[in-house]
C-alpha cells in the first residue's frame, strides 16, 4: 500500500520527518552543550562575537548616515546659492 493512498501525502510525510530530524538535532546539541565544557565555550563565543558585530556595524551605520546628513546639508545650501544666483543673474 502506498502512503498516498493511506490517506498521507508525500509533502506531510516529508514535514514529519523534517520535523523529527530537527527536534533531534536540537536534543543533540543540548546534548553536547550540557556535557562537553569546551563546546560551551565555543557556543558562548560564538554568542559574544555576533552581539559585537551587530553593534560594531550599527555604529559604522550611524556614523556613515551621519556624515552623509551633514554631507546632504551642506550640499542643499550649495544648491540653493547657486540657484539664488541663477535667479538673480536672469
């Protein structure tokens, strides 16, 4: 009998077992976490490194959208003097 005909389909068969395979692989990696120190330390820095980098990243964000601000601004007071003396010299 196939497993279509036993009222699954092929897609539910495949989420079932996806399903299985990563609650597995969570029991596994709680497993190693619990018992292997050196793999907590590596899953602690590993931690630690992705929070440095997301804020070094939005520090270089902030800084950049800053710099462009005030870019942005000095270049508006450029435009509107030159278009001040366009208008004036016609």
């Amino acid at each position: 009998m196939s497993e279509t005909s036993a009222g699954s389909s092929p897609s539910q068969h495949a989420r079932l077992s996806l399903t299985s395979d990563l609650i597995y692989k969570i029991q596994l990696w709680f497993h190693a976490l619990m018992t292997v120190s050196y793999y907590r330390y590596g899953e602690l820095g590993t931690l630690l490194f992705n929070i440095a980098k997301s804020i070094l990243e939005g520090a270089i964000l902030y800084s950049m959208f800053s710099m462009a601000e005030s870019q942005y601004k000095v270049l508006t007071a450029l435009f509107s003097c030159v278009a001040w003396c366009a208008a004036w010299c016609l």
